[in-house]
C-alpha cells in the first residue's frame, strides 16, 4: 500500500477509489492530458477479498464483475495484473 497521504495530492479530484481496498493501492497512473488516477494490483485484491472471507475463486469472480467490469466515470481507478516474471 501506498502513503494515501502522498497519493490524495498527487492524483486529480476526479479519481475514484473502490470502498475498503486501501491495502491493494500501490502507485498512481498518469498519461499526458489524462489524469492522474490510482493503481490497484489484482493480486492484493484476491488477498484482501480471501482475507474477508472469500475463496481465491469467489474473490477473484467478484473482482472480475464488480471492479475489472465497472466503470464509474473518467475516475475510474486502474486494476494492474502482474505478468509472469
């Protein structure tokens, strides 16, 4: 996770975060004329999901359909899916 301190200057009033998912934050995004936007990481998500209580698979379904699958405006954070290394 990221100092949400830091983070809260440096993206743009528009970015939207998603409810209770604090802990999967881990940069901000920016792209010229865009804005600046937060970075979730996939994998965290899946962690913070089973740690409440999912399966790896509920959390990862969940995940899939209510974040990967919305779009709540030009705030609409980032999900990063880390490839193989």
């Amino acid at each position: 996770m990221i100092d949400m301190a830091w983070a809260s200057q440096v993206v743009d009033a528009v970015a939207a975060t998603w409810d209770d998912c604090d802990e999967a934050i881990i940069g901000i995004a920016s792209r010229c004329g865009e804005y600046n936007l937060y970075v979730y990481d996939y994998d965290l998500l899946v962690a913070k999901f089973v740690g409440d209580g999912m399966t790896e698979e509920e959390a990862m379904e969940w995940i899939d359909y209510n974040i990967a699958g919305s779009w709540i405006g030009s705030g609409t954070p980032i999900l990063m899916r880390r490839g193989p290394r």
